[in-house]
C-alpha cells in the first residue's frame, strides 16, 4: 500500500492510496513518513502548499502558510483607538516642537 501525492488542475493538491485509487504518471510517490507527518501537523492547525513536488524531505515537498483570511482584521474599535494614539503622539511631537521653540527663541 503506497501512498501518493496529487496536484489537481486547480493547483490543489491531495492525496492517493494504491489500494484505493487509480494512480496517474503525474501522481508522486510519497512515503509513509511524510504522509503521517503532512496529517500530525494538519491536525495541530498548520496549513501547507506544495514547494516542490521531486523533494525528498516533507519540507522539501510543502511548505507551510498562513492563509490571508486566518490573519485578523482590526475591529471598528481597534482602528479608532489606533488613530487616537496618532494624533496624541502627533499632538506631542508639537507641543515640543512649540516648547523647544520658545526656550531657544
């Protein structure tokens, strides 16, 4: 029972059994090790592309990525308070440049 990596049309990628599935010339012969692996560390959360399908290592074959969508937006709140920090930060910068002016004027 061998296992197999596939690239589809789309770009994804998945995965054969010779047991189970019919096994085209594209397909590649991956080993035991790197197919429980690519499972352990899908199961923690961690999410992989193909980096090059003739590696012989998982980390030659995937590498992992962080979808856009798994990195979060700011809420409404989170940007108002953020540009509440400028412009008290900004707000500083001139009251010191207007004090620095004045002792040295």
């Amino acid at each position: 029972m061998s296992k197999y990596l596939t690239i589809n049309q789309d770009g994804s990628f998945g995965f054969k059994d010779d047991d189970i599935n019919q096994i085209s010339d594209s397909d590649v012969n991956i080993s035991d090790d790197i197919y429980n692996q690519f499972f352990q560390n899908q199961a923690e959360g961690k999410q992989y592309e193909i980096k090059n399908t003739a590696g012989t290592t998982f980390d030659d074959i995937f590498e992992e990525y962080i979808p856009e969508s798994a990195i979060p937006t700011p809420t409404t709140e989170q940007q108002q308070i953020a540009q509440l920090l400028l412009i008290t930060a900004q707000q500083a910068q001139q009251i010191a440049a207007l004090q620095e002016a004045s002792t040295n004027g």
